[in-house]
C-alpha cells in the first residue's frame, strides 16, 4: 500500500501517546515495504512476515524512544533489520541450505535457459525469488521494494535512507541483470506477496500490541472498573510525554488517571520518562500512586526513580503533592528510626529538634501513630497523642492509625517486632479507641460489637455497601472474624460479598471466612451469592487460604467450596501429576491468569508436553503480556519445544521485559544460550530499569552471566543516553565488585 499525503510525523507523533489507529495506519502504510525489505534479506516471504510482524510489534514498544517522527522510515527499516537477524540465527542451518537453492536457481535463470520450459516443472515465484536472490544486494532490496506495491523511488528512498535517483539507478542495473521474461514474472508474482493484498497481516498485528487483560471496556483491577482500552492508551499517553492528550483523555474519564496494571498507573510511565508537565496534570487530576496494591509500587519508589534519574522537576512535583496529602518530609526518617528503635528517649530528643516532625510522614505517609501502632507501642501512642498527633491522619493507602491496628503493614510485619511485643493487636485498637479515635463501622464490624453496628447503620444504612478509607468492605471485616449475625445484617442491607475491594477485585468477605475457617460465615455468604473462587492478590484463594492456614481441619470447609463450584487454582495443585491431569482435560485450569507462571515455573517436561498436546493455539496464548511474575522455562529442550509450536519466546511483554532479562537476573546461562539461539535481543531495553539483560545480570551481581553476556556481544554502554540505566551504575550502586570490574574491563581494555 504507497504511502498517502497525509503527513507521517504527525501520525507518529500520535501513535507516541498511545493511539492505536494512528499506528494501525503506520502499518498499513510499511507493511509491504516490510515484508518486502525482510524478504530481500531472508529470501522467504513467510519468514519475512514473521520477521516483519516481530518488527511492528517491537516498534510499537519502542516508539515513545523515538525523538525525532520524522526520522520513522530509517529507525523502522534497523529493527525490520535486527529482526531478521534473528531470524537467520534462529534457522542458521536452513537459511543456508535455502541460500544454496537460489544461488543454483538463479545461476540456470541467468545462464540462459528458456523461463517457458522452466515454468512447467518450476514454481514461478520460486524462480522470481531464486533470479532477485542472485542480484546484488542494494540492487536486490530496491527490486523488491519497488515491486511489491506502488511505492515511489523517493518513498524506496525514504525507507533505505537513499535519494530517489539512487533508487533509479539500482532499478535500471537490476533490470539489465533480468531478463525480460523474468522482470515480467516479477511485476506478476511479488506485489502478489504483498500483505496490503488483504486485512490478515494488520489484524496479527493489533491484536500483538496491547495486554490482554486490557482489551475490555471493562477492566477491573483496582476498586472501579474502566475502559482497558482507553486505560492502555493513557498509560502510552503519559510514556510518551503527550500532554494534550492525556488531557483529553482525563476530560473524557477522570476516572483514568489509577487505571492500575501490576500495581502500576499512568504516572508511572511519565515519571520513568521524565515528563514532568504530564506528571503535573495527572497529579492535578488526582493521580493516587498510594492505591498501589499492597503500596507495592507507591510514593517511595517514584520519588526513588526521579533521585536516580536525575528528573529534578519530576522530584520537585512528588514531593510537593506528597507535601500536600500526607505531610511528607524526607527529616521524618530519623523519627521513625527513632520509633522502630523502640528509644523513648530518642525519640523525645529528635522531637525536641524537631516539634513539627509529628506532624510529617515517610514517604509512604506513615505518620508517628501510623509507625507507634505499627511496632505496638502504646506508650508512645500516649506520647505522641499529647502532642497533638492527629488520630484521624491518612497514610498513602487511606488508611488511618486505627485501620492499621486493624489490617497491619506489608512492609513491617510481626516477624520483624521483638519478642516483648503485645501478640495481641486488640491491645493497640482498643488503647486507639480509648484515646479517641473514631469508632467506625470497619472497626465495630472487626470486633463484633451488634450493638455499635446497628447503631451506625439506623442512622446511615449506605454505610453497609460502602468501602472504608482503606478501601475494605465492612461485610470482610466482618466475615474474617466469623460474625455471622453482622454479615447477615449487613447482606439484608445491600452488601454485595462480589464488590470489588482493596486487592480482591471479587470481594473479600468469603476468603476472610475461609482464612478463619468460619464455616457458617462462609456458607451464608455462599448462599448469598459469594463467588467460590475469589481470589486476594499474593494471598491465594478460598481454597487454598483454608488449606494453608488450618490443614485436615479446613476439608469441611473445602468440601463446602467445591459443592458451590470452586475449582483448585494451578498454583493449588502441588502434585504435577494433577496439574497434568487438568491441563489434559482443559478448561477453567488453563485459563487461570496464574497458568503459565505456573506452566513455566516448574519446568517439568510432561508437564509442557501436555499443555502443547492438549492446547490448539499454543502461539496464540504466549502474547505480549507480562512475563508471569518472573518465571520462564529454563530447561533446553523445553525452550526449542515452546517455540517449535509457535510461541515467540524473544517478544518483549508490555513493559518491554523479556525471558532473556528474567533468565539474566537468575544467573541462568544454559537457558539464555538458547534464546540467544533462538534469537533473542541481547541488548534489549525494558523500561521499568531501563536497562538490557546484561544490566539485570549487573544489578543482580550474576559475574558468570555478565561475562558470557559480554563475550556474545552483549554492549555495556546500552543505554547510552541514560548512566543510570547502564550495567556498571546497576554493578556498582549494588556493590558487585567483580561484576563491576568485568564490565571495566570490556569498556576500556587494558
């Protein structure tokens, strides 16, 4: 398909932020100079779909690097190149052998015999291919290019970073080199190769690029659910740095701006990029990185980013918003220090200095009850409370000192308190409550006060289907301590035991009652409408929660389960006999978002034979995603299987990680000698570190990986425009010293 008028900057200024029918038309526009410039290389135009197809879908992850639109052609055509180049290290031993063939076709083609006998025992586009395959290279590419659409020598020109008269004169000298039959077949045989020829090859494409969880108009991660569409387009919006549509896209939903995809929203794209405007607007349109589940990704690890990167304006604005809604000041480290310490005199001394620390935070907006109530002291609770702490003060997350009694802390657990700490975490929410803190409904539920919940409830029912600062239901409070009478008051009132909760998009009342093995709980809630196999975030699922927290004592309830439908998610099935079982007998098992972590994880042979003997589309499931929490199959023979059936084992998932970036942090060089095989970029860039596989070796101080990785060509000095990213500041920020060494040494020989 030629290229139109309409302008290619501007339409690759717009697929930058995100906008899939401005990339839909790129493609549409280079598809066949693609597949044509790929065949020129590869002497196969299937291979060279294939080739070209990977070409577009790492574009597409690699766009919002592109600083220059205009210059689209030229860095297109060098990653149509690197692809290919896979492909010929992917089937050396065939290419070869294919090489071998044209060579001998195109030698009797030039040699004089005559095209009309030689069309009867031989396949016309196979005798094109073989008499293109002699010609020269440059002349070669250009023939191809020219003939496989209607494109013109300048749009050749454009793409081969050639002028037009160039492109001429290699037409003029591979038309003297053709005979006039061969050039004839040509012009039939080539734009028949074409993919503009039908809407397949675009369509393979669009459906590569975005995550398949969000290819919904209603995608639920977070508490409400929005438009996975418009929430991908808003994540490469920010990336790229394209302030006047992600405004456009805040107008249109508000609601956007904690879209949240494996804990990350928007801002986080923006902040990696260093786009401190757009960082602006979505702070002013409420962007909310403390609804990161579990705070997994929050305040802390943007603020970390800008420190690192050198973003001063970004830093500036995180700070100033974490200022503004929780009091953060980067001072407040020594008070909790101080706290954690558990030194009253201590602490009593940096307030002293420091009168207007108790009323700041960390950068996760804990404040100096958040930090008391965490490590359980009561009497600092007493301490700070006189003066003048806030009982009501929100961390990040929303949750209050009092909620956190009630939920705890990820990051600070009871395994690291000392042994003179109260076991008992009533002590510290019944002292809170006793010092004034509000009694809400989230509390009265957890502790089963009927009297104190009808109360709440006669004057403001709503409060039953309503979600607390924290983002929990009471109807979870309620169920995860076995109030049966409170959970049927709060069902006749409306809760829904579905709604979606802080990290249980199912709700989490049922495995609340599972995790207590509350079984009269759990069967009103399953009588009500309880989904059996609700899930929470890291935590498992109402099966597996019973099974872990109370053993053979947990099979009444378990056997309940199953009678209302639960199915034993992948991770559940210990045995891989039974997980084999399942994936021979297909269904809900195999779909499960936990499948191919599970699949890949344990690496087990049969196992893998199974999946790809029992599942049709084995390509088809390995899409760009996330890489399934880290894992990937490291056993040789079960890699070149994968990939024997289809599935692109090199493809970068949504953040532009790759299985050679996962195997390089583990130290596994068998497994990353065989993508590197099987053609994976050794020097591919993800952005969440912005670094290659070589820098994730680094970083994670793998010396036998960092050498192997640098003696197959691995460049130390990727990313050249970002230090920070680079595999000696990841070495060294770490304190690997040989690997630091290493990577010294291959810079600057001696």
């Amino acid at each position: 398909m030629p290229m139109s008028d309409t302008n290619l900057s501007s339409l690759v200024v717009r697929a930058q932020t995100g906008d899939r029918a401005a990339y839909d038309d790129i493609v549409l526009r280079f598809q066949d100079m693609a597949v044509g410039y790929a065949s020129a290389l590869l002497g196969d135009f299937h291979l060279a779909e294939d080739a070209a197809q990977e070409a577009f879908v790492g574009a597409w992850t690699e766009l919002p690097r592109l600083h220059e639109p205009a210059a689209f052609p030229g860095w297109f055509k060098r990653i149509v190149f690197m692809r290919c180049s896979r492909v010929l290290r992917k089937r050396q031993t065939v290419a070869i052998e294919h090489a071998a063939a044209i060579e001998h076709a195109a030698a009797e083609s030039l040699a004089g015999s005559d095209p009309v006998e030689e069309l009867e025992t031989r396949d016309e586009k196979t005798r094109v291919m073989a008499a293109i395959g002699r010609l020269p290279d440059e002349e070669r590419m250009a023939t191809l290019l020219y003939y496989i659409s209607t494109y013109t020598h300048r749009e050749v020109g454009s793409f081969l970073d050639l002028s037009a008269s160039t492109v001429n004169n290699r037409l003029r000298s591979a038309r003297k080199r053709l005979r006039k039959e061969m050039l004839k077949m040509a012009e039939r045989e080539i734009p028949g190769q074409a993919p503009s020829r039908d809407d397949r090859f675009a369509q393979r494409i669009a459906s590569l690029l975005q995550p398949d969880d969000l290819k919904t108009e209603r995608y639920q991660y977070g508490i409400e659910a929005v438009d996975g569409h418009q929430a991908w387009a808003l994540f490469c919006a920010s990336g790229a740095g394209d302030l006047a549509r992600v405004s456009a896209m805040l107008d249109r939903d508000p609601r956007l701006v904690n879209a949240q995809y494996w804990y990350q929203f928007p801002i986080h794209m923006a902040v990696r990029e260093g786009h401190a405007e757009v960082v602006q607007l979505l702070l002013q349109a409420g962007a909310d990185p403390g609804q990161s589940r579990y705070t997994y990704n929050s305040w802390d690890k943007l603020l970390d980013i800008s420190l690192e990167r050198g973003f001063n304006s970004v830093q500036a604005l995180l700070e100033a918003a974490m200022r503004e809604r929780f009091g953060y000041d980067p001072a407040f480290e020594e008070l909790a220090d101080a706290i954690k310490s558990r030194d009253q005199a201590r602490v009593e001394a940096v307030l002293a200095a420091r009168a207007d620390l108790m009323h700041a935070s960390d950068a996760l907006g804990n404040g100096p009850l958040h930090w008391a109530v965490i490590t359980r002291q009561n009497d600092l609770v007493d301490i700070f409370v006189a003066r003048g702490a806030s009982l009501e003060a929100r961390r990040a997350d929303g949750q209050t000192p009092l909620l956190v009694s009630l939920n705890g802390d990820y990051w600070f657990r009871s395994r690291d308190l000392p042994a003179e700490a109260p076991k008992d975490t009533w002590v510290i929410t019944r002292h809170l409550l006793a010092c004034g803190a509000e009694y809400a409904l989230s509390v009265a539920c957890a502790a089963g006060d009927v009297e104190r919940v009808e109360a709440v409830l006669v004057s403001d029912p709503v409060q039953a289907r309503t979600l607390d600062a924290g983002r929990r239901s009471p109807l979870a409070y309620a169920a995860g301590r076995g109030h049966t009478q409170i959970v049927e008051t709060l069902l006749d009132l409306g809760a829904d035991p579905n709604l979606p909760e802080e990290n249980a998009p199912r709700g989490g009342a049922l495995f609340g009652a599972c995790s207590g093995n509350h079984i009269e709980t759990a069967r009103l809630l399953l009588e009500r409408g309880a989904d059996p196999n609700a899930e929470v975030d890291s935590s498992g699922s109402c099966l597996t929660t019973v099974e872990y927290n109370h053993g053979t004592d947990g099979h009444r309830m378990q056997a309940m389960l199953h009678e209302y439908g639960a199915v034993a998610p992948p991770f559940a099935m210990v045995d891989d006999a039974e997980l084999e079982r399942a994936v021979r007998e297909g269904g809900a098992v195999v779909s499960h978002p936990q499948f191919l972590h599970e699949l890949m994880g344990r690496n087990n042979k049969e196992l893998i034979t199974a999946f790809l003997e029992s599942t049709p589309d084995v390509g088809g499931l390995f899409r760009l995603t996330d890489i399934w929490g880290g894992n990937y199959p490291s056993d040789p023979d079960t890699i070149r299987a994968l990939a024997s059936h289809g599935v692109d084992l090199c493809r970068a998932n949504w953040i532009g990680r790759t299985f050679l970036h996962g195997c390089a942090e583990k130290g596994d060089v068998e497994a990353a000698r065989v993508f590197l095989e099987l053609g994976a970029d050794i020097d591919a860039i993800e952005l969440e570190y912005g670094g290659t596989p070589l820098a994730a070796a680094a970083r994670s101080g793998k010396a036998e990986m960092v050498r192997y990785l640098l003696d197959q060509g691995a460049n130390p000095t990727v990313p050249a425009e970002s230090v920070w990213a680079q595999p000696l500041y990841g070495a060294e920020k770490e304190g690997h010293d040989e690997v630091a060494a290493l990577i010294k040494n291959r810079i600057n020989p001696e």
